[in-house]
C-alpha cells in the first residue's frame, strides 16, 4: 500500500518499523501495540468525520464489539476518533487521527495515523501517538 501522498514524520524511540501488507508504514512497540499510516484519495465533499466512520465499519469486520468512543474536528482539515474492540480475550484501544493532505480535480488525499493497543498500554503510549502524529506533514 503507498499514500496518495508523499509524508514525513519521526518514529518516537523505542518503536521498530515492521513490514506491513495493509498499510503503508508500520512500526511495533510491543507484541500488542502498533502505529500504521494509511491514507486513500476522497471527494473533497466528504467530510472527515465520514471517512471516520467508514475506518470503524472496516475495523467492525474483523474485530468484535467495536464501539466509537469519541469523535471530534481538529483544526483546519483534521478529525480524531478513539475506539474500542476485543479480539480474543484482549480489549484493544484505537485512536485514528485523519488528516487532509492536498487536494485536486475534486478529490482531497486523506492520511490516517493509527495507534493499536492495549487498555493497559494506552495511558504509556499516547504521548508518543501524539509525537508522531505532530511530526507528520506533507512532504513538499
């Protein structure tokens, strides 16, 4: 998978990049708990807060008891969702952060930045979601 387009960002330390067929970056920091970008081209009509929604519709067809936390605007051009899932015995933790990222003949690139992991996990590693997701912009 590759972005609609070209990024930068600084990986906080203590995560290892990993290859990944479903994203276009990975990285690991433990064996439950990881940050992917993905990203797609949407009509510049769509707001993020839909494309929101259809990331938790993709993630209720693989994982049980998907519920949205929250949901909410940020800045100009952005959208956070945190969600919760099981899988197996585990209950999992989800913060996407959308971004908009350019735009063209009536589409707009979309970047998602996504932090996976555990309840236990979440409160140690939001501070580095937030670095990386800080760090990532356009690469012009």
């Amino acid at each position: 998978m590759t972005l609609p387009v070209p990024v930068h960002f600084g990986l906080p330390g203590g995560w290892e990049p990993v290859p990944s067929r479903d994203a276009a970056f990975a990285a690991v920091r433990s064996p439950t708990a990881g940050i992917m970008l993905t990203g797609g081209m949407w009509p510049i009509a769509t707001p993020l807060r839909e494309v929101a929604a259809e990331s938790a519709r993709d993630l209720r067809e693989t994982a049980d008891e998907v519920t949205v936390l929250s949901g909410d605007e940020i800045g100009d051009g952005g959208f956070v969702q945190e969600l919760r899932f099981t899988a197996g015995d585990e209950t999992f933790v989800r913060s996407e952060v959308h971004l908009a990222m350019g735009e063209g003949a009536g589409q707009r690139a979309v970047v998602r930045a996504v932090l996976t992991c555990t309840r236990g996990e979440f409160d140690a590693l939001a501070g580095d979601f937030r670095e990386f997701v800080g760090s990532l912009g356009p690469d012009v």
